[in-house]
C-alpha cells in the first residue's frame, strides 16, 4: 500500500490542466458548429418556401446528411488528435488524454443527437467503427455508444451487442489513464446491460445473459453460457422458458428462413433510413409550426410560460401513432418464440423503433421544458395500458423498458420501483426470438437498477433489493439479495406506501421548477434576439449566415444546456430538498415528496450535463456547491450522487461512468438517511453504486459492484454484490515522461543546461579556428 502514490504532474502541468479542460470543451462545440453546418445551409435555403413533399424530402436528405458529415468530420479528427490508440497508461488530463476526452463526447453526440442512434445493428456502423479503427467482422451487429477505445477492441463475425451494453477497454485510478485491448469472438451474445472489462478475452459462441459483469483479465472459453455479478458459467441453459417456447436450431432457423431474414433487413433498413427519419422530420416541422402560431397569437410572455405544450403535443401524437401500429402489426402478444428475422421479428422492430427512438425521446423533451402530462404517474399509467401491459392500482410504472414489454408484463397493486430498474421479457437464444410473461404479484418492491428476466413470477410482498437480479420465482414474502432467494417474514403492520397522490404531487413540485427556469430562458431569448428569432429565423430575407446560426446551435447544445442543467439542479436542491441530515423519517412526510421530485430531476438532468462536461473539473464543482466533501484532485467521470450533503470524498479518488453514490435506503415504511465516506486513492469502476456504505483507503471497485447495507470495505480490489475481495489493490503502471517534460519539472536546470550546450559549442567552435 505504500507504493500506491498518486501520479502527480509538475506544478506547470496542473496549472494547465484547467485550460486544457476549457480548450476540449471548445473543440466539442467547435465540432458540433461544423458538423451542422451543411444541414443548416440546406435548411436556410428550403424552410422559406411554402412546406410541401418536396421541402419535407429535401428535410429529411438534411438530416441524412448532418449524420454522414458528423461521421466523417469524426473519423478525420480521431486520426489526426488521437491516431492509433495502443496499449499502455497515460497522465490524466495531459494532452493524450484530452485528446482521447474529444473524441469520446464527439463519438457521444455522434451516437445521441444524429440518425447514428438508429443505425445501430447496420452494416453502416460496422463501416464506422471500422473507420475509426475498431476491427469488426462481417455480419455484426453493434449498437450504438457501446465502444469508446476503438483501436483496443475486436468483434468477431456474426457477433450480436445489444443496447446498453459496454465495452470497458479503460481504468482511471491515482491521475493514471490505463488502457488493455478487449476481444470478443465470433458468433458470440452480448444481452442488454452486459459489461466487459478491459483485459478480457472471450471466445467464440459464448452467450452472456443481461447485466453480466466479466472482471478485467479474464478469458471466457467457447461455447459456454455465462451470467451474474462477476461472471459465474451456467453448465446448462437454465433461463426461464414457457411451455408455448420451442427452441430451433440457428442453422436450420437460417435455413428454412433466409427469404423472411432478408425481408426482415429490409424492414429495418427501410426503418431507420426512411420512414422513421421522414417522421421525424413531420414532427419537427409541427412543432415549429405550433410554436410560431402560439408565438403570433399569445404574445411574449404567456409563449414563455406555456413553452412547454408543442412538445408534448407532439409527443402524444406519437404516442397514438405507436399504439396505433402495436395494435395493427402486434395485436395481442403471447409467450412464444418466433424465427430470428421472421415476419414477427420484423413487425416488433418497427413498433419497438417508433416507441424508443420517437415517443420516449418525445417524452424526454417535453419533460425537459416542465411538462407535467410528461411527468404524469396517471397518464404513464395510461398509456402502457393501451399498450398492452397489465398495471394495477398505485403502481407507479416508472421504468423505460416496460414501454416495449407489451402484453408480456402483467403487474398487480401498489408495486413500487426503483430508478434505473429493468424487465427484459425479451431474449435471443439458439436463432429464436423468444418472449416470457413477468408477473408480479400485490404490494412488491422492486429496487433501484435491479433486474427481472422474463418468466419470472414474482410472489406478493416479495422483494428484488436494489441491484439486485431475478433469475428465478420469488414466492411469498421472499427477497432477492445480488442472485440468492430468502425468505423472511412480513410485519402487517408496516404495510404502507406511497399514493399515487403523494407521487403526482413530487412530479408537480419538479415540473413547476423546471417549467419556470425553461420559461425564464425562453424569454431572455426573445429579449435578446428583440422578438424576432423564431418568426423570422428561416425568412428568405434574413441575413443571418450559415456559420452563425451553426455556432449558436452548437453553443446551446454544448454550453447553454449544461449550464441550464447547472442551474435548474441548484435551484431543485435549494427549493425541494434543502439541507439532508442523518436520520429516519416517515414514508409519509412531507418532505420525502420534495427528495422523490428532486431525484426525478437528477435522473433526467445530469446526463445532458455529462453529455458536455463530465470527467472535468465543471463536474467536481457542481457536487461540491451542491454539498459533497470532496479532496483534492478527484477524477469525476459520469458520477450520480443523491444526497452531496452527506458524502465525503477523500484525495485522489475516481469515480468512473456510471458510478452512483446512495445515502438513502427507501423501505415500506420509512426513508434512512446515513453518511457515506469514500477513503483516498479509492477508485469506483464503470457503473459501480455505494449505498449506505464506507470505504476505507485503497478500495477498487470493478464495474457494477455495489457494497450496500452500511458494509465497511478495506483494502482491496471488490466485484459484485455481495463484493467479494479478488485481491490486493497495486498502482497502475507510471507514464512515460517526454523528453520535453523535463522543462516543466525543472525549468531552471534546462535553461542553465541549454546555456552550457551553446557556450560548449561556441567554445568548440573557437579551438577549431585556433587550430586551423
């Protein structure tokens, strides 16, 4: 332990450390203006004239086109900045690293903001990351945002990678950047959620369930099955299947089915590069068109303040257009498994795009101006009913992934559910498409980012603890803790839960906020711009140019709305929430509805603030003036924290991507409140969550750990949940110094040291004279 020192620059290097923060910062804005500037060219010239076909075709070729040259613009700037990435270590936040910190959020925006969040599962993205240096084989299939390191990993063919999942080729730990190389072999399944740290090896034909974590350095052999929190192999398939759910061989699927396959790629390619992006476009233009006619007939200041109803419209129009094709294309859905790109694969992916890519993103947007329908428990609930999922009284169904379960979920009364939690009635196994009910029972608690796998019945008043996952049945009053079942016993007399009252009025509390901050933006915006940007923005006798209006679109994406998010956080924290203390508290209290509002904000705020800002200073500042203790030269890359007021943070700690740090434990009665402290030199890896824990000095947590329970971790290298210890902490390898960096460590030395290089020349020089 004593050999694990911080990596420490010169003091001429930390000082630049900040400016070369800003200047990365710069450049993603700088990439945002250029990658758009071709679209807002095609735009200014077309959005003048009348809208017709020819407008909406010339529209949607804009959109096509934004996507291409962000592509291509990314690609040219990976190879220039960055090169080819190798294996090894780097300072943090030297001039390798910000390089790196570029490309990955431009590769980000990339995969959210342009057609690129579509393409995922293409041939047309396997080009890309082929571009970008990853070695892909033929027939792949990855989703978007899924690699970072592109140089560091390799996909064998006909290999599936869900959304969600990650492919971790890098560590953070004491200012040291550590990179290994990752391979996956051919014909291999990565389910939804599934993360492979760096190191690994996995071989052909392995399956991993979703939520798997594979520890960094591991080799997974061929053909094997594999799951849990750290990787555990399953010698037979023992996933949950129906009676209805026949299993066919891949080959023989491929065989009988080629025809339907390549109907089905069809389907998906006609998706993705037309229909969905003409729809896009017509929704984009209705909400123009409803903001202009809201701003010409209600005036300045009541548009500013009903900001927020275009967006919604718009969402709830493709909401109706959603279910309207779930009904015609789906109908009712039963447990079964159907071909690999059969007709019914083909029918699902359409409705599943129109749901994900459009109404959720829709949803998301009307959410962010202060919509409360957006917000609404009751219309949620609405909603996935029309949909086909069984929802019964006060259950708050707030979960992303049930928007695609259909008639597969079936969820009795007052079930309540964490943040981040998932159902996944949906796998693919063995060329099937497989489906399984999920039901769950009266008066279940389902924790934060736990998982339930379909065809698990989940027994009443049973429990699956936060993180946790369901693999199997939970009988009566049973609880699932990491992957084990226990049972316990159940107190009639601590039988409450939120109303859905109490829940409507949280969601009231934080869109009022929200809308307010929205609207006071609205109308600087006006102010600024004298009334006359949105009317006449697009007129044919504007003078604005193009690279203008590319750079105020870049400003507000890539400055302007962190800093909203900045400001919308703070005033959540001060006006719903205010100073949190240790303690206990009833379910009941009052104030418990201001911290469920406060963390509904958080969960749908900070990404947009990581999207530009995170891994940089901006992300310290913004957990420190919202209350955490936090040391000196701390490495923040993603992080969530929930309650700042009773987090401590010790020095020259990581918290990577992902990475969550709870103080609260929410239980059928009561909210608990506690102080977490995390030690120095600790390191929490990709989407690791500390709940109501302590770390001591020197504790690495691999990805996904989750130490809960007010557990205390020594020294040592942890994964899964439970942790279990798999080692002893050791410091990552030290860089290379330049050669240049000696002038940074000892400026004085190199100038006396260059002085006497030419005075020794020059006294070289005079002997050669006197001798000649």
């Amino acid at each position: 332990l004593a050999l694990r020192k911080p990596f420490v620059n010169s003091a001429m290097a930390r000082f630049m450390s900040p400016i070369l923060q800003i200047c990365s910062i710069a450049w993603f804005v700088v990439f945002i203006a250029v990658s758009v500037v071709p679209s807002v060219y095609f735009l200014e010239n077309i959005f003048h004239r009348d809208f017709s076909l020819i407008t909406l075709l010339i529209a949607t070729l804009a959109m096509h086109l934004h996507a291409i040259t962000s592509a291509c613009l990314l690609v040219l700037l990976k190879w220039i900045f960055l090169g080819k990435q190798k294996e090894g270590v780097v300072g943090v936040w030297t001039p390798a690293f910000a390089a790196r910190w570029i490309i990955r959020k431009c590769f980000s925006f990339v995969c959210y903001y342009t057609l690129w969040n579509w393409w995922g599962g293409t041939e047309l993205m396997n080009i890309f990351h082929r571009l970008m240096g990853c070695r892909v084989g033929v027939g792949a299939s990855i989703a978007p945002s899924t690699v970072h390191d592109f140089d560091l990993v390799t996909i064998g063919e006909k290999t599936k990678i869900c959304d969600n999942a990650i492919i971790n080729t890098s560590d953070v730990s004491l200012g040291v950047l550590s990179l290994a190389p990752v391979s996956i072999g051919a014909k291999c399944m990565i389910d939804s959620g599934v993360l492979i740290e760096r190191g690994s090896k996995i071989e052909s034909n392995v399956t991993l369930t979703a939520r798997t974590v594979v520890p960094p350095f591991q080799t997974l052999p061929e053909g094997t099955l594999w799951r849990g929190k750290p990787a555990e192999e399953v010698t037979t398939d023992v996933e949950n299947c129906t009676e209805n759910t026949t299993r066919c061989d891949e080959n023989e699927s491929m065989e009988k089915g080629a025809t339907e396959f390549n109907i089905f790629n069809g389907v998906r390619l006609l998706t993705v590069f037309f229909i969905a992006p003409v729809l896009m476009t017509c929704s984009l233009a209705l909400l123009l068109f409803l903001y202009m006619e809201m701003y010409q007939r209600v005036g300045f200041w009541v548009f500013g303040a009903l900001a927020w109803a275009p967006p919604t419209f718009v969402w709830l129009s493709n909401m109706c257009l959603a279910i309207s094709a779930k009904r015609v294309l789906l109908g009712r859905v039963v447990s079964g498994a159907w071909p690999v790109g059969g007709a019914f694969h083909a029918r699902k992916f359409i409705v599943d795009h129109l749901i994900e890519k459009h109404c959720l993103r829709w949803r998301a947007a009307a959410g962010g101006t202060g919509s409360f329908l957006a917000w609404s428990v009751w219309l949620q609930v609405f909603l996935l009913r029309c949909l086909g999922v069984k929802i019964g009284k006060g259950t708050d169904l707030y979960v992303e992934s049930a928007w695609t379960c259909y008639d597969m979920l079936s969820c009795g009364n007052n079930v309540a559910w964490g943040i981040g939690s998932e159902i996944h009635p949906w796998k693919i196994r063995h060329g099937s498409l497989i489906g399984n009910t999920i039901n769950i029972s009266d008066e279940v608690y389902i924790g934060s980012t736990a998982h339930v796998e379909g065809g698990v019945n989940l027994g009443r008043r049973s429990i699956v603890a936060g993180s946790s996952a369901a693999w199997h049945d939970l009988e009566e009053n049973q609880t699932v803790v990491g992957t084990k079942n226990y049972s316990m016993k159940f107190d009639e007399n601590h039988a409450k839960s939120y109303s859905m009252i109490a829940r409507e009025c949280s969601n009231m509390m934080a869109t009022t906020i929200v809308c307010v901050v929205f609207a006071c933006m609205v109308w600087l915006s006006l102010l600024i711009n004298k009334h006359e940007w949105l009317v006449h923005y697009y007129d044919e006798n504007s003078t604005k140019p193009v690279l203008v209006s590319s750079l105020i679109l870049a400003l507000a994406v890539g400055l302007a709305l962190p800093l909203l998010v900045f400001i919308l956080i703070m005033l959540s924290k001060i006006l719903l929430v205010g100073q949190v203390t240790v303690g206990e508290s009833d379910i009941d209290n009052f104030r418990n509805i201001g911290t469920l509002a406060f963390w509904r904000v958080l969960s749908l705020f900070v990404p947009h603030f990581h999207q530009a800002c995170s891994g940089t200073l901006a992300e310290s500042v913004l957990w420190s003036m919202l209350g955490a203790n936090i040391g000196t030269s701390p490495y923040i890359d993603g992080a969530l924290i929930f309650e700042p007021d009773l987090v401590t943070i010790g020095d020259y700690c990581s918290i990577l991507e992902g990475g969550m740090i709870v103080s609260h434990q929410v239980s059928r009665t009561a909210f608990s409140y506690v102080h977490v402290s995390i030690g120095d030199r600790c390191t929490l890896g990709v989407a690791s969550k500390v709940q109501q824990s302590n770390l001591e000095d020197d504790v690495i947590l691999v990805g996904r750990t989750v130490p809960m329970g007010n557990a205390v971790l020594k020294s040592g290298i942890f994964v899964g949940y439970p942790p279990q210890r798999i080692g002893d902490s050791m410091p990552p390898s030290r860089p290379r110094w330049p050669v240049w960096s000696i002038l940074l460590f000892h400026p004085v030395s190199t100038i006396m040291g260059i002085l006497w290089f030419v005075f020794d020349f020059l006294h070289y020089c005079c002997c050669c004279c006197c001798c000649c």
